[in-house]
C-alpha cells in the first residue's frame, strides 16, 4: 500500500492529503489528454474552414490566373464578333442585295441557345463557360458566313446568265406605249364591278398578236387556267416566273419544258378565259409572288418612256380581266 502524502494549504493554513492513488492519475492523465484532442481537433476545424493550406493557395493562386486569360479572351472574342457583325451586314445588305439573293436568317447565322449545351461547365466556371459559349457561336457564325460568301460568289459568275433570265422587256412590241391598259393594283373588276386586286398588267391589241418571252427560261406550263383562259407559264430561274394569259393560241414549238430565249415569240393575244376584250395578262412572279410588272421593262423602255409608263398604268385606264 503506498504510503500516504500530505501537502501545506496556504490558504487554510493547514496539511492536505494528497491522492497518489493509480486512479488519480489515470483521470489526470484521461483529462489532460481529451483536452489535448479538443484543442487539436478545434485548432484543426479552425485551419481547415479558415486558412488554406500552401496546395490550395496554389490552386487558388493558378485558377484567378485562368480566369484573368479567360477574360482577356473574352474580349478578343469580342472584337471578332463585332468584325463578323460588320461582315454580316454587309453581306445582306450588299453583297448578296447585289446577286439579288435573300438576306441569311438571323437563326440560321446564331444557330441553336448554347445555355444548355454548356450548363454542367457553368457549374464549375462561368467565365468558363461564357468562352466556351462565344467560341462555338464564333465557329457557327464563320461557317455559315462561308457558306454565304460561296453562293455570292457562285451567283456573280453566273450574273450574266442571271440577267438573261430575269424579265427585262414588255411581252408586246410596244414602243409607243400605246398597248397599255390597266398596271398593277386595285382595281375595279369589269365584271363584278367590285374592287380587286389586279395581280399584273394588261396589254391589248388585235388577235393574233406576237406574244414574247420576256426572258430566258423553260415553259412550265401550257394550256387551260381558271379564269386566264389559255395561259403560258415561263420559270426563268432565280426565283423568277411569267405568266401570260387570254392567249388565242400558242406558238407550234411551245411545249412544257420548251427553252426559250428572251425575245422569242410563245403565243398570240387572244381573248380567251375571263376577259371583255383582246389582250394578254402578263404577271411576273418572284419566290411565288407577285410583283408589279413595270419595275422588269429596263431594257425596253428609256427614262422618258418609263415614267410615262408610270403616268399611264397610274391610271385606271381600259380593264380587260
């Protein structure tokens, strides 16, 4: 048994017994060593949520370097998107206005929202992202614009064989402007004495009269319409077609899939379908629409005659259909 031990209490100024007991110094020694747990582990916490350790100073350090690139790209990129904007515009409002072609849609150019494409990399980096985003429009944008300027360029090659084809001259000889009767607009009908929307001009004359082809193209249609009576329909090509209709007859070798030339005779006016008198119903037609016919005589007619022209089917003037 271990020999008792006694300690001076200053304060009660009297001798204490001292526990030397294995027990004692077994919770001693328990104590002293959960609270050395504590504090490590509390010191542990503290410099996990609060410090960085030199590894992800790194990381951190390496990561703004990135995302300072990426901004720096970023407005590279957009530089190049403000030439491809420039580039855009002319090409629609220029160069393909001069080959006479549509505008390229604005959803074709953009093509589909990218926000989806590249969500999971939002996750991790929006400057990321936003790169990534911007670059893949950049790529759309570059080849469609490619493609653009390839049609452009086919279309100029073929110009020539493009203003043959494009209506250009009157469907009748007339260069004292005297066959015009009724242009382009409303109307009132002859017949129903109702206004109506008159899709073309009217030109008259004595049966039998020269009917021409007011460009070069192929005959697509030849016979009976509803309400034109005998009717020829040229496809020129490029988006262009004529129509001529109340013909008397057609000319022999005028068949479906006929190439004609511009000047060529197809058939003689007549009087045929819905019509009070002998004339031919000209309509040129763009993308399947019609258009007004007097702004496709500039080989035929000079600036003085053109504008009495304009004077002339301003007017109602004699209605044939």
């Amino acid at each position: 048994m271990a020999k008792a031990r006694y300690q001076f209490n200053p304060k009660t100024l009297s001798f204490e017994r001292v526990d030397n007991t294995i027990r004692h110094w077994a919770k001693w020694a328990l104590s002293h060593l959960f609270t050395s747990v504590f504090a490590g582990l509390a010191c542990f916490v503290v410099f996990a949520l609060f410090l960085d350790s030199p590894k992800e100073k790194r990381l951190k350090s390496e990561l703004a370097m990135m995302e300072d690139k990426y901004e720096m790209l970023n407005a590279q990129l957009a530089d190049v998107q403000n030439v491809l904007d420039d580039i855009r515009q002319r090409d629609d409002n220029l160069y393909r206005l001069i080959v006479q072609a549509e505008p390229v849609e604005r959803s074709i150019r953009m093509g589909t929202d990218y926000q989806e494409k590249y969500k999971e990399l939002r996750s991790c980096s929006e400057v990321a992202a936003k790169t990534a985003e911007t670059m893949a429009k950049i790529r759309r944008q570059l080849y469609v614009q490619s493609t653009s300027f390839d049609e452009v360029v086919n279309l100029a090659r073929n110009k020539e064989d493009m203003l043959l084809c494009i209506p250009a001259i009157q469907p009748v000889m007339n260069k004292n402007l005297k066959r015009m009767a009724s242009g382009y607009g409303y109307r009132i009908d002859p017949i129903y004495k109702t206004p109506k929307f008159h899709a073309g001009m009217d030109f008259s004359g004595e049966i039998g009269t020269d009917i021409f082809a007011t460009g070069k193209g192929v005959i697509e249609f030849r016979g009976w319409m509803q309400g034109y009576g005998n009717t020829v329909i040229v496809d020129h090509g490029y988006g262009y077609k004529t129509l001529y209709g109340h013909l008397h007859n057609f000319a022999k070798k005028i068949k479906v899939g006929t190439h004609v030339a511009r000047g060529e005779v197809i058939a003689y006016m007549g009087n045929t379908g819905k019509s009070t008198g002998p004339h031919v119903h000209y309509e040129v037609r763009y993308k399947d629409k019609v258009v007004d016919p007097r702004n496709y005589y500039y080989m035929d007619l000079s600036p003085e005659q053109y504008d009495e022209m304009i004077q002339i089917v301003s007017n109602n003037g004699n209605i044939f259909d």
